[in-house]
C-alpha cells in the first residue's frame, strides 16, 4: 500500500512539472521510467570566482553585506530555493525504492524548477512489510534447503539456510514444496482410557482419545483409573436406588438390619390394626380378636350382637326387672331389656332384646304412640352407639393419652397425645407407607417421649428436668459445603433430610447461625445441557438463625432434578470461605486477583462462575463464635481458580489452581475452627489425578474429624447430632 501512495505522489509530481514548463514554453521529452531533462534556462555562474568566497568580491571583505555577490546569492537561495526529495518510478523487477532532489525557485511567477537530480538508492525494501519469505537456497553440495527472507528497517536480511527434509508436524514446510504439514496420515495414540487417532493440527500432534469423565454409576470405568464405580455403590454394592426393604428375613436395604421398622395394617372380625415384620414374618397384629361372647354388655365375638343366648345372670327375683342397654335393634338413645321365663315353670330364663322403656309401658301417656326403637336421649359415649339421636355416632369423643413413664409427662419436650373415638374404641388413624391410613385402636397420636439421650440443641429431649444435661450452648457458626454434583443426589437428599429432622427438634436460637454453599449447578437450570451449558456454585444463604436456613433448605429441591453440575472445585469454596479468617499478609494470594474468567476452550469460554462474585463472596463469621465448616463431596479436591494481574485481561495469568498447601497455610493462622469432611472412605487420605483426595488433612490441621458419607438419613443425623454436641455445647 506505501509503495502505490508513493507512485501516485510521483506521478503528480510529474503532471506538476509538465505544467509548468507549458506555462514557461520550455518543451520537455520525457522517456519511460527516466527524469526529464531540464532545458537550459539562464543561471548564475556558479564558476564565477566573485561567487565562490565574500573576499573574492571587487570591494573584498570590506565591501558592504548587501553590495556583497556572494552574500546575495547565499541570501537568495535560502529565501527562494525549496528543495523537495520525491520516490522515483518504482521498478517491476526489484522492491528497491529510489529518490531524486527537486530544487524550484519559489521567487519568480511562475514558480520554476531549477535543478533536478538523479535517481538514489533509499531502501533495498519496503520498511513498512513485516512479511517473512521462505526462499531456495543451497544448504550444501548435494542438499537444498529454505531460508527466511525479510526486510528489517530497509535493508534486506536473510536467514541461515535449512535442509529440506521430510515433513514432520511442527507447523513449518519441513519438505520445501510450499505446504505445511501436509499429508501427515494419524498414526496410533493412546490416553488415559485407551487408544485414539494422533492427528497434526496447528502444528501440534494431539490424541483424540476417549477422555476421563467424573464417574458415574453404570457399571463403567467412567474415569479411566481401573476400577469401576467406585464411591458411586449404593450400600448394597447396586447402581441406582437402594432396594426397598421388605418381609423377608433378609436385609434388603443392606443397612446391617433385617426386616427394620416395618409395619402394616391388619384386621380381625373386630376391627383392624398394625403388625410388625420380624424375620420374615408378620407378626403382633394390635386388632382385637373374637372372644367367647359373655354377659358384660359388649360383643365379644364380633358377631354384631351383644350377649346374644346367654342369661346373664337373670334370676326368678330378676324377671320383668328393666336392665339398661344400648345396642341394636335400638336404633339410638338409652333402652332397656328384662329377664324373662323360658319355660312355664320358669326354671329357665332369658334375656330380651333392647327397647326403648315405653315398649315395657314404662313413662308413656295415654293415647302416646310408643317407637320402641327410640331411646331416651343422654350424653354422647365411646361405644359405637348414637346416644344423642342425632344421627351420629361418637362424635367428637376425644381422650388424652401418654404411654411413656407417667412422671415424665409435661416435662421438657415430652407431652400428652390424643386418641378418637372410632366404632366404640378410642385410638388413632395410622398412615402406612403407601399413603393409606387406617384407625388403630389405643394408638396415641402426638404423644412425644422420652429420647434415650439429651442432645444439644437448646431442650430436655430426655424429659429428666435438665436442658442439655446441663450443658449450655455457645455462639457456633456452622457453614455446610455441599458438593452438588449428579453422583451425590442421593447423599445430598439424606443430608437435607437429617438436617430438616434436626429442625424438628431444634429450639431457634440466635446463638448457632447457620449458612450453605451449594453446587456446582447448571445455568438457568438447564437439566438438557451438556457441556455448553455453563455451570455455578452459589452462596445459597450466609450465616442466619435456624428458621431462616430452614427455608433455605426447603428450596434445595429445585435442583434435584437434573441440573446439578460436575465441576466439583470444593478448593475454591473452602478459601474463599475462609480468607477473611486470618491477616491479609496470611493469604498465599489475595482475593482480588482470584477469578474464573478465563476461556477455558474455544468451546466453552467462561463456562464457570461464583454466586456472588468471586470478589464479593464472603461469610459473615462472628468474631467470637467457635466455627465449623462441614464438606459433603464425593469428588476429589479440585480447583478452577486462576491468578491474574489484572483480572480483567484473561493474558494476565501468571498462576492457576488453589492448592492443598495454600488451604494449610491459611488454616496455621485459624482460630476456633474445625473442618468436619464427609466423603467415600476412599477420598479419606488417599491422592489421584487432578486435585487431591486427602479429605482428612483438613480435619487433623484443624482438630476435626473425617465421616464417611452415607445416604442413609438416621446415619447422618447421629454424625451431625455428635458434631453439634462437640462445638456448640459446654
């Protein structure tokens, strides 16, 4: 482009010299590619020796300045003389760039052109090309060979001359034939599962092999390190959900218990109940069994009919004396029935059915129609009989009931429940399993009773009068790290099942403050994107009283299904929730060089960030709680964190990853702080592939205690009972 502007600047230089001497009537020929010849105009004689030197003069130095020939020529040409370089005609043959001097006196009209030079020599080459050329050249006798060609500030610079040889992938014409890289077939490579293509491309030789994902459960070695499904089991050794437990005898759930509380309904021709599974069999049923029918005005053989063909204990003094009753075929209210002869000499008796007192023309008026079906009216009692003749039958007949030891009634958290009356029974509805519910006679429902031990949450839970066994609770702050990804569904299920069960129980204080940092999730919970979908961890809430982390929890199951993530970096999370712990000058790196904004591929740019930002991410620990951080991870401790200079220029890394050090380090410099990891026992101590899998090192720096993760929910209630118990009571 310079070389076209500078002979378009030539050739209006010459239109401008084609003019002037039109103006002047010179006649000028101008030949291809040479200057013109200047036709002779009248000069000074620059010969003449008056010219040459002031003291040459007629009047010699002493002459006056301005009477002075030398002085005046001198004086006039550099009031007149403009002197001008302009680029000759560029050459088809070479890159060469030449240069004339045009000198035109500018003290005449019109201006004219006194002097022209010749054509020299300025650049060998163009400055303004940075290109490189590969020429031939003759790396020895028998041997060609490239060299690299350039121009550096105009001069022309060569390379060392390079064999041609057969070409290899490194990005350069190895062969000399003017390709690169050029018909290199795939030759075999192998990764970490196995062989693949080895390709050429850029330059580089890249395998395109089969690559290590996070491992799944599906009877694959996802991850490419010899063993299969590892820490993705279930108890029972299983892919997927563990098995329902059912009346076997067998352990069916393969919690290390058989046939464990199981219960299902029952009945008997008096009604129905529960029974209880024991090795394998269904036993205990709480229904009432028919009983030989006796004279105590109820229906022991479940018949319907109440004392039917017995005497019960009529005698001749009690014949025609009124019995009370209620039972059919009195259709409601209080009856009666009488002792009666059964033969004529009344040796035999019997008992009559129940009827109302007028049909035995007992308080019944003259001319009064007797309805022998309807009895006197009295309060309504549990025994499947309308006594009010409202047409209900035990209604609204409730009883307290408490089936713990009776002194421990009304103290701490035991209290009373409550039975209904049902078909003459007091007891409650029971709901199965299965969702059905069925009424369960002496069942005493919303009772609460003693607990075996008094845990540390704030009540008596063994109802003996002392709260905590006299323990109090200390400000704690307990932060909980969840690892969201896909393989720890069912952990994370348990893990918010234990702690909603803890809720149950726990008294909301201001002194235990509780916060959650959950994920990695997919954005805009996306549970149909693979890897172009970016993924999150999240702050779901910071330190708060119980109540306010209880309805953060409840939101937890909108990840549930499917949009949990797989980039696990339980590094980051545990830096950064403890970097305001300790000094500035105590962190291996500050916060405000920390970012994920980085392109990770030309796939997936910027397909990992933090809710909030990385700068912003903060927990808010009291400055004189004791604190508790606990891990659920079933990944190794990976880290997506890279160090920039400026964190706004991806080019400015100059480190990458937090490391297991850097996590210790700021642990040394940690007060009142404990690290309780829950993982599979293999990421206890262990180490492999990207990050860590020693879990326990942040324990022991920190006198916590390493569990083993488990879907089983009572499990992990106990070990979250037992870390609350150490930290949050004294």
């Amino acid at each position: 482009m310079i070389k076209d502007i500078f002979t378009a600047i030539f050739f209006l230089v010459m239109c401008f010299i084609v003019m002037i001497n039109c103006m002047s009537c010179s006649d000028v020929e101008v030949e291809p590619n040479v200057l013109p010849v200047l036709e002779e105009e009248e000069k000074i004689d620059i010969t003449n020796p008056k010219l040459k030197s002031k003291d040459e003069t007629v009047g010699g130095a002493a002459e006056p300045q301005i009477q002075n020939a030398f002085f005046l020529k001198e004086q006039y040409e550099k009031d007149c003389h403009l002197s001008e370089w302009f680029f000759c005609p560029p050459s088809i043959f070479s890159d060469e760039i030449w240069e004339f001097e045009l000198i035109t006196d500018i003290c005449v009209d019109p201006p004219k052109i006194i002097y022209m030079g010749d054509c020299q020599l300025k650049f060998e080459c163009d400055p303004a090309d940075t290109s490189i050329q590969k020429i031939p050249c003759l790396y020895d006798s028998n041997t060609f060979g490239l060299k690299e060609k350039w121009c550096d500030k105009g001069k022309i610079k060569f390379g060392d001359c390079e064999a041609c040889n057969s070409e290899i992938c490194d990005g350069l014409d190895n062969d000399c034939d003017g390709e690169i890289d050029e018909e290199l077939l795939p030759s075999i490579c192998f990764g970490e599962c196995g062989e693949g293509d080895l390709l050429c491309i850029d330059g580089k030789e890249i395998c395109y092999a089969e690559k290590p994902e996070e491992e799944v459960c599906d009877y694959i070695d996802n991850d490419c390190d010899g063993e299969i499904d590892e820490d993705q089991l279930n108890a029972c050794g299983l892919c997927g959900e563990v098995p329902v437990e059912i009346c076997n005898g067998i352990d069916d759930d393969c919690d290390g218990f058989l046939d464990e509380d199981m219960t299902q309904q029952c009945e008997t021709d008096c009604g129905v109940g529960i029974e209880y599974c024991s090795s394998g069999q269904w036993i205990g049923c709480t229904a009432k069994e028919p009983s030989l029918e006796f004279c105590d005005g109820q229906d022991n053989d479940c018949d319907g009919l109440i004392d039917e063909d017995l005497d019960c204990l009529c005698t001749l003094q009690l014949v025609g004396a009124l019995l009370p009753c209620a039972e059919p075929p009195l259709e409601c209210g209080q009856g009666f029935k009488t002792c009666e002869c059964a033969n004529p000499e009344c040796t035999e008796f019997s008992v009559t059915s129940c009827f109302a007192a007028c049909s035995y023309s007992v308080g019944i008026s003259p001319g009064e129609t007797c309805d022998m079906f309807k009895g006197m009216i009295t309060f309504e009692t549990c025994n499947n009989h309308d006594d009010n003749c409202n047409g209900l039958i035990d209604e609204d007949l409730y009883q307290a009931c408490y089936t713990g030891p009776p002194e421990t009634v009304g103290v701490g958290l035991c209290k009373a429940g409550s039975m209904v009356c049902e078909a003459g029974q007091f007891g409650a509805f029971y709901e199965f399993e299965d969702g059905t519910t069925s009424f369960v006679a002496e069942l005493c429902e919303g009772e609460i009773l003693p607990e075996d031990t008094d845990e540390c949450n704030g009540e008596d839970d063994n109802c003996d009068g002392y709260i905590d066994d006299g323990k109090e609770l200390v400000d704690t702050d307990i932060l909980f790290i969840v690892d969201a990804s896909g393989s720890m569904l069912d952990d994370i299920k348990a893990v918010m099942a234990a702690l909603n069960q803890f809720a149950v129980s726990y008294k909301d204080e201001e002194v235990i403050q509780w916060g959650l940092v959950f994920g990695p999730v997919k954005e805009n919970n996306n549970p149909s994107g693979g890897l172009t979908t970016p993924q999150y961890n999240k702050l779901i809430t910071n330190l708060v009283p119980f109540s306010e982390f209880s309805s953060a929890l409840a939101s937890m199951s909108d990840y549930y299904n499917g949009y949990l993530g797989g980039k696990e970096a339980i590094l980051d999370l545990l830096y950064l929730s403890i970097h305001n712990l300790v000094p500035f000058g105590n962190l291996p790196y500050q916060i405000d060089v920390l970012s994920y904004d980085y392109p990770t591929s030309s796939v997936l740019p910027n397909d990992y960030y933090l809710v909030p930002d990385v700068q912003d991410f903060e927990i808010n620990w009291r400055d004189d709680s004791n604190r508790v951080i606990i891990i659920f991870s079933d990944e190794m401790t990976q880290s997506y964190l890279k160090m920039f200079g400026d964190t706004s220029d991806w080019m400015t890394i100059y480190d990458e990853y937090i490391q297991e050090q850097d996590i210790l380090n700021v642990l040394m410099a940690t007060f009142d702080l404990k690290i309780y990891p829950f993982t599979p026992p293999g990421l206890k101590d262990g180490t492999s592939g990207f990050g860590s899998g020693n879990y326990e090192i942040y324990a022991t720096a920190t006198g916590g205690k390493w569990y083993q993760l488990s879907n089983i929910t009572a499990e992990m209630y106990l070990s979250l009972m037992e870390i609350i118990g150490e930290n949050a009571c004294e």
